[in-house]
C-alpha cells in the first residue's frame, strides 16, 4: 500500500478502487475526472483507514510547460516507465501491470 495514491485515469471504477490502495492514514489524490461524475465506492475503506482525500483540477495550458520541463531535464519522467511492450505483446502488457503492482508505475505499448 501506498502513503499517496494519485488517481489520474478518471475511470469510475478506478476512482472507486484507489482506497484499497492506500495505506491506513493516507492520501488519495484525485486528478482524474470520473465520467457521470458519479463514483461508487465503500465509504467504509475510506473511513476504516482515516484516508485523507484532495481533489486537483487539471488546468489549460499546462502541457507547453510540462513538455519544456522535462526537455530540459527539469523533470525526469523516465524512471516513471516500468514496462515497454510492443503492440504484438499487448497481452503480456496487461498481465505484468495486472500481477505486479508494486512494480508498475506505467506500462508503455509502442506500435513500431
């Protein structure tokens, strides 16, 4: 379990698992927008373990910056890339990220 979930794929079922994820006295982030706006969930995990919640709205006009931080090294995204697959191993992909979570940060799928 993790001391800080960001939860940024703005599927409700993702929103709705990031609790089981973080460890009790923890922090979810919740940066992606969930579609219906509605999430189902457990309020129990929430409350069982004293989860802090914060929510951060995506901005405009951010990607120039971010695109110019990471060119010059300001910030440096490629430790963040756990896993690179071809298009042909898409399967093997998912299965990694699937069983091993305390691994994967993000799986990349390239079409070469």
């Amino acid at each position: 379990m993790a001391d800080v979930v960001f939860e940024t794929a703005g599927a409700s079922k993702a929103t709705a698992s990031t609790f089981h994820y973080c460890a009790p006295g923890g922090c979810l982030v919740q940066v992606g927008w969930p579609g219906g706006n509605i999430v189902e969930m457990n309020i129990a995990t929430f409350l069982d373990r004293e989860l802090d919640y914060v929510a951060v709205n995506r901005y405009a006009n951010s990607f120039p910056t971010a695109i110019k931080w990471i060119s010059d090294g300001r910030i440096n995204v490629k430790d963040l890339i756990t896993g690179r697959f071809s298009l042909d191993e898409i399967s093997e992909a998912f299965e990694y990220s699937s069983n091993n979570p305390d691994k994967v940060i993000k799986t990349i799928v390239i079409n070469d």
